[in-house]
C-alpha cells in the first residue's frame, strides 16, 4: 500500500467520512459570507494558489512550496518572523519527504535539482 495509491485513498477517505458528518450535521444557521478582510485573504489564498500551480514546474517542488507556505502562514497567521520562517522550512521539508521519499512520486525538480 505504501506508493502513489496511499494518498488517493487517504484523502478519499477523509473526504468521505467529512462529507457524511456535514451532510448529518444540523447546524443552527448558514455560515455568513466573509467580510471585506476576509474576502481579500480569500482572493489572496486563491491568487497564490494559482501561482503555485503556475510555477511550480519551473521552480520546482521544494522552492515553490516553500514560497507558498510562506505566504499562506504569514498571511493567515499572527506568527512572528522567526516562528513563521520555522513553520515554512518544517512544512516544507516534511512535504517533500513525504511525497518524494515515502510515498515515491516524482516531483518537479527545478534549476536547483530539489
């Protein structure tokens, strides 16, 4: 099981059993449109996402994902310098080892050959 089918079948399965708990759930009332703060880091969440998926080819893996953690962690959070710098570097890391070492997918190399 350990390979490229562990993830799809993670993911699926969360999915699944978080789409059966939603549709059960019965909440009290809709969850309210964001407001103008939120709208924009909404905007912004999508905008870097975008430009994830745009350069993450030419840049590759490691560096691309470590400039969208670092966007995404700073702009969401409330996370000193330091503490963000440290998040990125760990997630980032941890990703690629993840996705490269454990479950053997190959990843976009980029100018820096990581």
């Amino acid at each position: 099981w350990l390979g490229a089918k562990l993830m799809p079948a993670v993911v699926g399965t969360a999915l699944i059993v978080l789409g059966v708990a939603h549709a059960t759930y019965g909440g009290d009332e809709p969850a309210p449109w964001p407001d103008g703060p939120g709208l924009r880091r909404v905007v912004l969440l999508f905008g870097v996402l975008v430009l994830y998926v745009a350069v993450l080819p030419e840049a590759g893996f490691l560096p691309a994902t470590a400039v969208f953690v670092l966007i995404i962690v700073r702009a969401l959070g409330t996370y000193s310098w330091p503490v963000t710098a440290a998040w990125t570097v760990l997630i980032a890391t941890a990703s690629h080892v993840v996705f490269k070492h454990w479950l053997g997918m190959p990843l976009p190399a980029g100018p820096l050959g990581f």
